[in-house]
C-alpha cells in the first residue's frame, strides 16, 4: 500500500494545487494497480508502514525532507540535500555554471550594480515564480537589495523545460510564451500556455544532455524538471531553474516530458514510487 502524503488546508494557493495533485495521483497509482491511500503528513504518520511518497509544496517538502531525514524515516521525494541546492537560486545557478553548463549572469540583488537593465528579479529561495519581476529601468527597490533576491540578465528567447526520473530524460517541451513574456505563477497555473514537443531535435539533444549534467551537478536523487531558456540571435542554451520536487500529476509538464519521451505514465509512476530508491 503507498501512502500519499498530502498537506494541511491553509489559504495558500500553493497548498491547494498540491492537496489536489496527491489526490491525483493517489487515483492514478490505484487505477494501474498500486493500492494506495491519502494521508495527512505529520512525522508521526510517516513512520509508520512502507516509505511514503511525499506530494506537498516546495517551502513544506524542503522542511519535511529536512525533518524526515533527520528522523531517519524513509521517504519517496527528493533527498533533503538535493532540495537544499535546488532550491536556493543562487547556489544551484553556481554549481552549474562551474560544471559549465551556460546561465544566464546572476548576482545577489544586494550586489548588483554591474548589472545593466533589463533584469529579472527573483527570491532566491522559492518555487513555482511566484515573486518573479521584470525590472525594465530605474534601480532595484531598496527592500529587496538584500541576500534573500536575485537578479539575473534578462534573456528573450523560447522557453523550454525537460522531465527526469532516475537519470532517465523525457523529450523536451517548448512553452508556447510571446518572447519577453516571464513565466509567471499566473500563467502557470491561471492561463498556462500550451507545451509541445521541442522538433527541433539537435536542440532536443543538448537540452537532454545538459540537464543530465545539471542534475549530476546538484545531486539529484529522484524526479526533477529542468527549465531553460533558448535565447533568440544568439542560439545560447541557458539553464534557469531544476525543481527537484515537481509536480508529477498527469497534466504535469513532468509527465508530458516523459510521455514524449516514450516512457509511460505506468511506468513513471512506478519509477517516482520505487521503494528500492526511497531516502
């Protein structure tokens, strides 16, 4: 029997899309014949039976990863120290570009004054772009010139993200955003775009390396989504982000990765609930 962890209710918009994601999944496990049940998470729940497979968001997966590690209870999720890299902006842009792979140039919003406008502002610590900005001119607001913000050049280009699991690589998506246009929360999960499949398939291929080698570079440890940017003139192939605890739902940009990619979504699912791979 998997256990699906799924969060409290909180007004969070956060907590309601991943509430519903387990909910999912929980359904999907069943349907191909891996009994499963919901449950609430709470450390003391989780020691209990099987390692559970963890569906919560990013600000409470890192703490419950941190939490469950330190308890010495096994998990299915991402290892709290592969969360811990990726999640920090700064730090996983850092481990990739000194295992050169290209990023866009990236400072602490507290020290960039060599950067020039336009700029992409970004908490450093977060998920899903919520708090994301585009600076067009003038400076950086003084609240935010801090350690806790990034700032990084801003790139016009195509957008592209890639799904993982256990190293094997899903075909690459194109998001379907007007040039310029920030993949914003909202458009995340208000007005998605629409994701194709990348055609063209040498660019298909470096993407898929690359994120191989991002994903050895922050030690990741289970599913993960790569996102970069290809930028327009220049044909430079940038990472952005790798979410190490993605949504992995059927209508997950994670599973379509995949699917494209010609792995099924019986098969993924048993890949993200392998017991053998639990923390």
């Amino acid at each position: 029997m998997i256990r699906v962890l799924y969060e409290r209710w909180r007004p969070s918009p956060l907590a309601w899309i991943h509430r519903a994601e387990a909910r999912s999944v929980a359904a999907e496990l069943a349907r191909f014949g891996m009994p499963s049940r919901l449950q609430r998470f709470d450390a003391a729940a989780s020691s209990a039976g099987g390692p559970p497979l963890l569906r919560l968001s990013d600000p409470v997966m890192f703490e419950a990863t941190k939490a469950l590690t330190s308890a010495g209870i096994r998990y299915l999720g991402p290892g709290a120290a592969a969360m811990g890299r990726c999640y920090d902006k700064l730090e996983a842009t850092q481990a990739a570009h000194a295992n050169r792979i290209d990023c866009p140039d990236t400072w602490l919003a507290s020290d960039a004054g060599r950067a020039a406008f336009p700029l992409i502002l970004k908490p450093r610590r977060g998920s899903d772009s919520i708090g994301v900005r585009v600076l067009q001119d003038g400076a950086i607001p003084d609240r935010l010139r801090n350690a806790e913000y990034i700032v990084q050049r801003f790139v016009r280009g195509t957008e592209i993200t890639v799904g993982l699991v256990n190293e094997q690589v899903g075909h690459p998506l194109r998001i379907r955003l007007p040039e310029g246009v920030p993949y914003s929360f909202a458009r995340k999960y208000l007005a998605p775009p629409r994701r194709h499949p990348l055609d063209d398939e040498a660019l298909a291929a470096r993407v898929r390396g690359d994120a191989i080698r991002i994903a050895r570079a922050l030690g990741v440890d289970w599913a993960a989504r790569v996102d970069f940017i290809h930028e327009s003139g220049s044909g430079r192939l940038m990472f952005l982000e790798c979410d190490v605890a993605p949504l992995i739902g059927s209508a997950s940009a994670f599973a379509a990765s995949l699917s494209a990619g010609g792995t099924s979504r019986q098969d993924q699912l048993r890949m993200v609930a392998d017991e053998a791979r639990a923390h």
